[in-house]
C-alpha cells in the first residue's frame, strides 16, 4: 500500500498486489514486477490499483501471475505500462481503465479482458496456445496495436467497432505482418472493421481460423501483402499511395469479398497479381485507383469505375 514513494530500480520485484494511493509512487524496477494475488479493495478485487497515484514503468515489464489467486483479478492503472504479460491459468484479468503499454503484451495463460476500456499497445501482442484476449463489444472505440500474433491455440477477438493495427512485428514466414493468425490460432472479427495504417510494409497471414468482417487499408506508404487466402465477410476498402499495392503472397492466393470492394488510390495487383479465382463483390474504382488483373478468374456483382484504371 503505497502512500510515499517506492524506487525499484533494477531490483527483482515479487509481490502480492499493490495498492498506490493517490500521493503514491512507484518507480518500477527495470526487469519484472510479478503480482500474484487480488486484494479487497471494498468490492473488487485488484492485483493493481492505482488510485490517480504515479506509475513509472521504468521500461520494465508487470506479470500478472496466478499463484496466490483464489479467482480472477482486476487491474486499474491509469498510467501506462512498458511490457505486459498475463500467466494467469484458467483465470482472468479484467482493466477497469484505458490499458496502455509501450512495449509488447503477452498473454500466455489465461483471458484478458479490457472491460469495455480503451487498449493501446505500441508493439506487438501475443496470443499463445489456450490463451484468450477479449476486446470489448463498443460500437464506438478504436482499440490500437502495433502487430498481432496468435500462436496454435490462442483465441483473439476484435473489437466490434475498429481495431487499428499501425506497426508490423516479424512474422514467421520472415515477412513484416501486421496481423499472424498462425495454424491452430483463431481470430474472431466480432463483425468489426480491421484497419491497417502503419507507415511500413504490413502483412496479413492467416493460417488459421477466422475471417474479416471489414477491412480498411488506409496507408500513406508501403505495400500490404496477404498470405494465403483472405476472405472479408463485408467490405474492403483501400486507400494506399498512388505507387502502392495490395497483392498476394503468391499468385495462387485468393481473395473474398462478400460486400464491396472500394479501391480509392493505389493498386489492387500490380507487382503481384491475383492469378486464382477472386470474388470482390461490387467493385467500384475511383479517379487514382488502379485495379490489375491477374490471368485467373475476377468475379464481380458489378463494377463502377469513377475516372479509375482497369488493366
């Protein structure tokens, strides 16, 4: 219970919960502060309650651990965190404020919930093998993260409004990837829309389970590159620069669209073309969009070209 000031420096922290008053201080230690149970708190129970004091992450990383937990725990830190991790078993953690990290969040056992809270992450998230995270069902939030990874096993569900993807991590097949749903992994669009606008390459590689409601691609530059056949349940919609693509891995990758397909600027095609058999729905072309096709099959339910090119 913290009402002066508590520096860690780069001591190993191991501690039950914390409590930081709203005159408290913590100074995180460089390397990892473990939190191993809840505390009554008059009504919930928090591994973490920062009471509007001060949180300094020191670039350390907080676990969240259940080896003192008698149910799930709770988090309320409204200062942001470097490195997260979650390795809470069958319990769950639960933010009751805007989570946000610097560095990377990791769950590795257990579930995460934002509790219809705000969740912005730098770099990249992890998902891994029976692992959960949950963004919550607002229809009006933008939940951020830098890259996604989901390992066999792990389950990651979208926010229902936009869940915004603005750097890429390293995916397996060596590529920068926004979003790596690996084989086994699973990935619930909530019928929400994915955005992509980092300023790098980013790529979609979906191994595993789970499809696209909406995608948005609103990029000033760089390339996005699918990996290995994408379907989006609703529509696409691409903004690139004039000299950027949308394109498959490999010309046997396919693409879905159930909705329309809107291609404002850029190139759908271009250095690699679509050469399977793709379905873009109603597919409408604006004046600086280029669309290529490949030698495959383009299905369409109609096409409005507004001062755009077709090759």
């Amino acid at each position: 219970n913290l009402t002066g000031s508590l520096i860690a420096n780069d001591t190993t922290m191991n501690l039950g919960s914390m409590f930081i008053g709203s005159n408290g201080t913590y100074s995180a230690t460089s390397g990892t502060t473990t939190l191993t149970k809840e505390a009554d708190t008059g009504g919930t129970d928090y591994m973490l309650y920062n009471d509007s004091g001060t949180f300094n992450h020191n670039d350390g990383k907080v676990l969240f651990d259940d080896a003192n937990m008698s149910s799930s725990g709770n988090v309320r830190n409204p200062s942001s965190f470097h490195d997260v991790e979650l390795t809470m078993g069958s319990f769950a953690l639960t933010s009751h404020h805007n989570m946000t990290a610097t560095g990377t969040f990791t769950v590795t056992t257990g579930t995460y919930s934002d509790g219809s809270n705000g969740f912005h992450i730098d770099e990249l998230v992890t998902v891994k093998n029976g692992a959960t995270l949950n963004l919550s069902d607002s229809t009006t939030q933008t939940k951020t993260l830098g890259a996604l990874l989901v390992e066999s096993g792990g389950t990651f569900k979208a926010c229902r409004n936009i869940t915004q993807f603005d750097a890429a991590g390293q995916g397996h097949s060596g590529n920068p990837s926004a979003i790596e749903i690996q084989s086994g992994g699973t990935f619930n669009h909530n019928n929400g829309t994915i955005k992509l606008n980092g300023i790098t390459d980013q790529d979609i590689e979906m191994d595993g389970t789970g499809n696209f409601y909406n995608l948005t691609i609103d990029k000033t530059n760089n390339d996005v590159i699918m990996h290995p056949n994408v379907t989006i349940e609703n529509n696409l919609d691409v903004t690139l620069a004039s000299d950027h693509t949308l394109r498959p891995a490999s010309t046997s990758n396919t693409v879905t669209v159930l909705g329309t397909t809107k291609l404002t600027t850029g190139i759908i095609g271009g250095t690699t073309a679509y050469n399977g058999t793709n379905n873009w729905g109603n597919l409408v072309i604006v004046l600086g969009g280029t669309f290529t096709m490949g030698s495959g099959t383009n299905n369409v339910t109609s096409v409005r070209n507004v001062g755009g090119t077709i090759n």
